[in-house]
C-alpha cells in the first residue's frame, strides 16, 4: 500500500483533500486508497482516487475533461476514454446509476453534485464564494444529500436482506473495480498465463476492421507490447504453458489454429500455423488440458447459437481429431469452461425450450450430467474453484451456480455487455463491451437531409419502416436492457411498444407484418404486437422455437429460423392457422430477403442466390455483400479495397443496375446504410468502445 500512497501523494501534491473527508453519507479516506459506500469498503487505484478528488476540489462546478486529465495523467498525451473510463467506475462504485452525483455536462465537462465534508482537525483551507454562489450552492446540496441517502439506504436494506434470504451458501462479494486497459483501441479475447503475471488479447484499432493483433499485457508493470507477427482475424487464445500462445483466426470458410513461442521476456520467438480445419467456419473459445488437448466447440455454415455444434478434442502433438459429443437437439452447448484440474469441463447451451442449462462434462469417462436449469438468456462462464462453483454473465448481471445446482445473484451489474469472463485466483477479469448506436433517416431524393430517430447513450438498433412508412420500429437499450420503441415520423413521438419486463438478453430485429402489426422474438421466443387504437398487445407464439426473417407479400405467413433443433432449418409459419412448413433450406448464416413472387434470396460471401429458383444472380468479387430488400428491386453493397459500392436488382428485368445516383449515395451513407424503402433510407452510426476490467471476489 505504500506505493500506491507515495503515488497519490504525488498526483496530489500534499493537498488537503489527503485526509479523510465524506461526500454526502459516503467516506473517503485517501490515504489507504479507500471509499466506504453503505458500510462495504472498496479500494480504489491511486488514479481513480486522484480524479474524485479533482472532482471534490471543484464540487458543484463544472471542470473539463481535459483540466482531470492533465491533474491526474500529468504529462501525458490527452485521452478523454481515459476520463470516460475512470468516471464510469467512479459512478459504479458510488452508486450513482442515473449519474445525479457525477454529472456530464456535454462539450464542457463533469461535476460533482453533492455535499463535501470534513471534521474538524481535517477542514481544508477556507474558499472564498461569492454570495450568489453560495446560495445556489446551499439550495442545491440538502435536496442531493437527502435524495443519494434514499438511494444508499435503500440499497443497504436491499443487501442485508438478499445476505439473509441466501444464509444457506456463503455469498461472493465483488469489490475493487479497476480498469486493466484504458485506450482508444479494441479488446476483443483476452487469457491470463498460468502464473498470473502476463495477459494475452486479441486487440484491433477499430470495429471494421478486420486486422487483428495479439498483444501481451504485464500485469504488474501494465507494460504492453505486440506478439503477433502478422495480422490476422484472430479470434480466441489458450495459453499451452507460460511461453507458448495457442490462438484461433476465422478465415471465412474455415478456421486456423496456430502457436506464437515467447521467450523469458515474452517477445515473440515464433509465430506458427499448426493446423487448419475447413469443415467449421466457427468455433468456440479454446482449453487445452494437461495432455495437451485443445477443447472447444465448433460448426459450419452457422454461428455461436445456431446449434449444430460438436465438442471437439484436437491433440496439438498429432492434430488427431475427435468428436467428444456430436450434435444434439436435447442439448446444444455454445460455452464452455475448463475446471482448474483439468479433469471437467462445465457446458452452458440450450435444451428443447431454448433455456440455458449448465452441464458438466468429465474428460476422463466422457460422462456428463445436469447442474441446473437457468433461464432463456445467454451465459459466459467461469470456474470459481475455491468454492467448487461457477460464475455466470448473462452480459449485464454476475452470478454464482454451485456444482449441487443453487444459483444467486452476486451484487454487481452492469448496463454495458460483460462478456469473457476469466477468474484467476481471488481476480476476476472480463471484457466490458460499450456500444452506443444510434438511428437516422434520410429521403432517398434529398439524402443529405438527415433525421434522428434515437439517439441515445444505449443501443439503438434494428430500425424497421412500416409498410406505408409512417412508423419506424427500432430496438434499444436506453433503459438497460432491450426494449421495443416506435416512432411516429408525422408527430416525431415514440412510444415504448414492448417492455420486457423480465429484462431478458435479447430482442430480434422487428419485422412488419402489417401497419398495425409487427413480428419479433425475446431469447428465440416469437410474438406478435398488435397496434390499434393506441394500444399494444403482445400474442406468444407458443408452437415454435426460433428468430423471424421475413414476412411473404400478401400474406399471413412469415419466414423463421427454427432454432430448436440443429442446422437453422428455413420454415414458413402462417399466423392465422398456426401451421408451419419446412422449406428443407438451412439458413447458414446467411442473410435473407423476399422478393416480389415470395421467392427467397440469399447472400453469402461474394454470391447472391434465388434459392426458391435455385439460380445464381450475381457473383461479386468482394466477400462482403449485404441485401437490402425494397418493394420493386433489392438494393445490394458490396465492399473491396477502393471502398463501398451500392448497385440495384430490378425484380421486373432482372438486370442489374449502377447508376451516379447510388455511387453519390454510397460515397455519402454507405457506411451507415441499415436499410431501403421507397421513400427513405435508413442509416445507423455505431461507436463501440471495450476496456478489460478486473473485480476482486472472495
């Protein structure tokens, strides 16, 4: 503790605000690094401590992001996700979800709203106020003080009362939440070595882009340095011991598994391709045993939860090959974990219903049996070996399963995506995702004249016009989990149209059965919304399991994914009689339109096929084709090196078309282009920002 004190002393410069002092009912106490929040002590980085003191020093005024950077990163070159990052873990820990005591003021900077004390033998110096600031200050500070006190009182009761109601099995407490990467760049997969000194990540300066590098991290001298020799899409990471990387890259149409060798220093000694599969074009994240076997799932033509997975056993000595558990419809696991002894592997997937079940598999006998049934959401999980339990995200809420089934709730969440969990020791380390999308739309004659739909701090995605397009139905988050919105464009109102009470993981993109009627699914789980008279109400698609795709023209039947058995089967489902048709057509993770005789097209790579017909329509020499389905033609994108190009599929003619007027479009919103109606274009802009975040667990 003494480094991390010289270390504060230093950003601090001996100012008062070293001793112990409250904000609001919360204590600081500087020194040791701590803050005391409803009676739970949390120690917090030297430069975590340093921006809440900036913050103190200016309470209830407005300092920028730039004035906390050079206070507490003096020196260096100024990264505002640096403050974004630390203020976010400061509002974490302060419980301050709806940002009242930290707050953002746009283009200006940030204020800490709230009541700042000292006792006596540690009052600062006094400062000067004029008598105007000192009555806004005065009326503003008791209402905030009363307020948070509700809040944390609340918050105290709500946790002794879930300590109580969980007294049978000792509970997990998370404290000390701590950036371990804080910068402009992506952390897509991370592993941390056998002896917990180094961590590897796959990382990439931007979302788009598809080069890839592997980086070491020194976590205790949080030095970074490049091991990759070349760029690839590499994907996920297993350490075979303290000096060699094994890593996975997706190829498109198979999979690479290759091995970096490090020296003492772990600078790269060389990079290798050990072997490459090119029947799956996905597979898991990876685990290597002590015989070392690589373990993982894998598929083709599909993705994570598509299903038709196998559990494989790959020996790096031979590359033999062996299917450990084939496909099947009872249970399709898309996670797995490897236990510390490297006897068991814990399996999360779906059973008949599409609920999640946690498995354990033993590698020895190749037994396996049921820990518990979960729920419909969709789990990352970790071994919690001292406990002789699991950790589990659903990628917003931590939670522990016990190997005799008992599952509870651990007092963390999270309104960004948690996702890759790894727990080392007493650490937990994991991948926090933020994305912040948000929905346009432009008329198709003046296209640089753009309209917000949703703007907001969450996800908005998924936007969909009603047929006479009047109304736009979107997905987002900006409650914390997926809802269903709509947006009326003559009044530019919204409405909530589907809350998702249950706050369960995910929401499928809205399709328009009618004006007054749209098709969606929550975790594979169709439903109807009927819109009339102001009024919304949800019908439960009861019979099928699966994600909706398209609505046929004229009709009450629409397309869907089956997801409760393998493969993504195409079916047609008629919503007046409840009958369904197989089309004997997998979906192979590829993307699907309707035209105007009800015939289904597909993309897949460079190929655009009418697999009602069975003929090809084009074949492009970029890989990256994206449909956009439009009443009287289907509007395709492609992308190579020069950049976006937009052409048009008549259905009438069957020819192709490229006009200026595209070409000036797709030099202005290809990018951003989601999808094409007769009279507008629908656009999204997504920033996504992911940071490595570690919690200490006991």
């Amino acid at each position: 503790m003494s480094s991390n004190n010289n270390q504060l002393e230093k950003l601090l410069g001996g100012n008062a605000f070293t001793s112990t002092f409250c904000i609001n009912q919360i204590r600081v106490q500087p020194r040791p690094g701590e803050i005391i929040v409803n009676g739970i002590t949390h120690v917090l980085e030297p430069k975590v401590m340093a921006l809440l003191i900036a913050l103190c020093e200016h309470a209830n005024t407005i300092i920028s992001a730039e004035a906390l950077f050079e206070r507490v990163w003096p020196r260096s070159v100024y990264s505002p996700n640096s403050v974004r990052r630390n203020i976010a873990l400061l509002r974490k820990l302060l419980c301050d979800e709806d940002k009242s005591l930290i707050k953002t003021h746009p283009k200006r900077g940030y204020s800490l709203q709230a009541q700042v004390t000292f006792s006596a033998e540690h009052s600062p110096p006094a400062v000067t106020e004029t008598n105007a600031e000192k009555s806004k200050h005065t009326n503003f500070k008791p209402i905030v003080a009363i307020g948070f006190t509700i809040i944390c009182l609340l918050s105290t009761l709500l946790y002794f009362w879930y300590l109580d109601s969980n007294d049978t099995n000792e509970v997990s407490v998370l404290t000390n939440l701590k950036p371990i990467t804080s910068s402009n760049a992506l952390e897509h997969y991370m592993r941390v070595s056998p002896d917990a000194s180094y961590m590897a990540v796959v990382t990439s300066s931007s979302d788009k882009s598809q080069e890839k590098h592997i980086v070491i991290r020194d976590l205790k001298h949080n030095t970074t340095w490049q091991v990759s020799t070349i760029s690839k899409p590499y994907r996920y990471l297993a350490w075979r011991n303290n000096h060699t990387l094994i890593y996975s890259s997706f190829n498109g149409s198979s999979v690479e598994f290759g091995q970096i060798e490090l020296n003492d220093m772990r600078q790269t000694l060389l990079q290798t391709s050990l072997f490459e599969r090119h029947d799956i074009d996905w597979s898991s994240p990876l685990f290597i045993d002590k015989a070392n076997n690589l373990l993982y799932l894998a598929n083709q033509n599909a993705s994570e939860h598509s299903r038709n997975v196998s559990l494989y056993k790959h020996t790096l000595m031979s590359g033999e090959v062996t299917t450990l558990l084939p496909p099947n419809d009872e249970f399709k696991p898309y996670k797995i974990s490897l236990s510390e002894d490297e006897n068991t592997l814990a399996m999360v997937g779906f059973n008949t219903q599409s609920k999640s079940i946690v498995k354990l598999f033993d590698l020895n006998t190749l037994e396996q049996r049921t820990v518990a049934e979960l729920n419909h959401d969709w789990y990352f999980l970790t071994w919690h070996s001292s406990k002789s339990s699991l950790l589990l995200s659903n990628g917003s809420q931590l939670s522990a399963l016990t190997l005799d089934g008992q599952w509870s709730m651990l007092t963390y969440s999270n309104y960004h995506f948690l996702q890759y969990l790894q727990l080392v020791k007493s650490k937990l380390y994991f991948i926090e995702n933020r994305i912040d999308e948000d929905l346009y739309l432009a008329r198709r004659h003046a296209p640089a004249n753009v309209k917000t739909i949703a703007n907001s701090n969450g996800v908005d995605w998924g936007a969909s016009l009603s047929p006479d397009e009047t109304k736009v139905a979107y997905i987002s988050t900006r409650n914390g989990y997926a809802q269903l919105f709509l947006k009326h464009l003559d009044s530019d109102t919204q409405t909530l149209i589907f809350e998702n009470s249950a706050k369960e993981l995910a929401i499928a993109p809205p399709i328009w059965h009618s004006n007054q009627s749209i098709i969606s699914a929550l975790n594979n789980r169709p439903f109807l919304l009927e819109l009339t008279n102001n009024k919304v109400s949800v019908k439960w698609l009861e019979n099928i399991i699966g994600v909706p795709l398209a609505r046929l023209n004229n009709s009450d039947t629409i397309i869907y994914a089956d997801k409760s058995a393998q493969g993504d089967t195409l079916f047609e489902y008629n919503l007046s009689n409840s009958k369904r048709k197989a089309l004997n057509v997998h979906l192979q993770n590829r993307q699907l339109v309707v035209n105007d005789k009800n015939q289904l097209i597909i993309s897949a790579n460079n190929v655009i096929q009418n697999i009602s017909t069975k003929t090809e329509i084009m074949h492009a020499e970029s890989a990256n084709i994206h449909l956009y389905a439009s009443p009287s033609g289907m509007f395709f994108r492609t992308r190579n090196a020069n950049g976006y190009h937009l052409g048009r599929y008549d259905y009438q003619s069957g020819k192709i078309q490229s006009t200026h007027a595209l070409n000036a479009l797709c030099k202005q919103h290809c990018d951003q282009l989601i999808g094409i109606s007769d009279s507008y274009y629908l656009l999204a802009e997504k920033q996504r920002q992911s940071d490595i975040l570690s919690l200490d667990i006991n």
